[in-house]
C-alpha cells in the first residue's frame, strides 16, 4: 500500500501546511488513497463521443480515461469514481468508455433524468453492464429542475435503490428541502451530498437545512470541490469543514477532487494535502477514513 503522506510529498506538492509533526511522518496505509469525485470528457476533437445537444457547457480540452490514470499514478491514488457530467446529459457511451479503460481502477456514477420515459430501463441496462455507485440527480438551474414531489422522481429514486447504488445529490441549497422526504423515505439507502453541500451557493438558513441532514444515517457528504479562498467566492472554507466534520464526524465524509485536463501529479497530490491541512487534528486512522476507507468499504474497491 502507498504511504498516506509525507514531508517530502507536501514539499513536492508545492503546498505550504502547518500540520504537526505527527501528520508529517510517513505512514503506511491500511487502505487505499479513493478520489470520490471527478469528471471525464472527450474533448471537441474526438467525434466518437459528442457532447449532447442540450449540454450546459462544452469544455474544450479533453480529460482522457489514460490521463486521469497516469495522474493518479503520479499521485498515488489508487482507485477513483468518474462521475457522469452534464455535457453528455444522458448519453452514458463515454463513461463507459472511460470505465473499460480502467480495467478495474475506475467506478463511475451516471445521470438520468426522472421525467424521461426510458429513464427507467436505461438504467438498469446501464448498471448490468458497467460497474457503478451510484446515480446522480441534479437540482442546480432553475430551467432543469427534477420533478419535486411528483411520482416520478420517487420512482427513480426507487430504482436506484433497488439496483443497490447509492443516491448521488448535487443541488444548490434552497433545493435541499424538496430531497428530504424522499431521504426518510427510503433511510437505509446511502445518499451521497456533492461539493460539501455548496455551502457558498445558499443563504446561512439554507445550509443549516443541509448539514442537519447529519441526522440522516444514511446522509455522507463529498468533500469535493473545496474552494481556495483566492478564487470566487473568496471565503474561508476552513470553517465550513470543521462544521461538517463536527456534524457528520469522519466515517460518513469522502475525499473528492484535484483531477482535471490540465492537472499535475503534484497538484492533483495538492488538493488532498490541502485538505489534510484543514483536517489535521485528526488521528491518522480517521484521516485514512476520509481519503479511502469509508469509499473503499462502500464501493467495495481494493
């Protein structure tokens, strides 16, 4: 197993810390280094794999399944999760191009949407096929919204469920209280919080809506997306992590993030060791939790 960090790895990732001595000394992992969240795309050049018509956005650089696996080489992560993204809406043919690459390293989550007809069959073709987590539901711009309260979107939610995947939410705050119900509802399937909940994209009552969701057993949240206070919003997102450590304690948090078309191996390394920067009154076995344990035992990696 690769260490979990040392002095020379924070060194090499470039990042100034403050972590004690105790989290500076080379460790040996007891489970393996998990990104629980990031994105794949082909690019505008390879026309086997065209973005959808209704895609939000287009990035034009690819991020490449053999990119993204060379870069965890590079920083020692061991397994990652491609989650689905917008542009190919629900067009799943390059995730599952990225997952064969994987050959096992790489699981993925796709998106469906509950008011299409074939949403349904779709899934449970694609879940047969490819080895997935989970099944992503968005409630982000206001013009795609899922069905809030109607049977369809309990009807999805119900077959995510029943093909043993966890619920994936990505939504803006104010959008928390319309997954709730569902969320006592079916209480023994895993739901999965996105990007620490967006906690700079609400109001201080809205959030508080999100981290109570801590009293929800089956609620983890994603610390993906972190924010470094010299990009928009420009806020200190320390504070945001103590709260949710505080909250949902460091057995239903997961590590999330760094890769992208223009990543590094020092900097995809950078991000994790940011975040052990904000963590780092963790003991070494809890921080093992957040970066690997608690996805390896729920994605059954490793």
């Amino acid at each position: 197993m690769n260490r979990l960090i040392s002095r020379r790895e924070i060194l090499a990732a470039g990042a100034a810390v403050s972590l004690s001595a105790r989290h500076l000394v080379a460790e040996e992992k007891s489970v393996p280094i998990i990104d629980t969240h990031l994105h794949c795309f082909a690019g505008n050049d390879d026309r086997r794999f065209p973005y959808h018509a209704d895609a939000p956005y287009r990035p034009p650089a690819a991020a490449t399944p053999e990119h993204l696996l060379q870069r965890m080489r590079e920083a020692d992560v061991d397994y990652a999760i491609v989650v689905h993204p917008e542009p190919y809406q629900d067009d799943h043919r390059y995730l599952e191009h990225c997952l064969n690459v994987g050959k096992g390293k790489l699981k993925g989550t796709c998106l469906f949407f509950a008011h299409r007809a074939d949403a349904l069959p779709r899934l449970k073709e694609l879940a047969k096929k490819s080895p997935l987590v989970a099944a992503r539901i968005h409630a982000y711009a206001p013009e795609r919204l899922p069905p809030f309260g109607k049977p369809e979107l309990r009807t999805l939610w119900k077959q995510i469920v029943e093909l043993g995947l966890a619920v994936q939410l990505h939504f803006e705050p104010r959008y928390a209280v319309g997954f709730e119900p569902l969320i006592r509802e079916f209480k023994d399937a895993t739901v999965l919080v996105d990007h620490l909940g967006r906690p700079f994209q609400g109001t201080p009552v809205e959030y508080d809506k999100v981290v109570k969701w801590a009293d929800y057993p089956n609620v983890i949240m994603k610390l993906s997306a972190v924010p470094e206070s010299t990009t928009y919003p420009h806020r200190d997102v320390r504070p945001v992590l103590k709260r949710l450590l505080k909250a949902f304690g460091p057995s239903r948090l997961m590590y999330g993030g760094g890769y992208s078309a223009d990543a590094t191996g020092a900097s995809y390394r950078a991000v994790r060791v940011r975040l052990l920067e904000s963590l780092s009154e963790l003991r070494s076995e809890e921080q093992h939790q957040i970066l690997g344990g608690n996805a390896q035992k729920l994605f059954r990696l490793g």
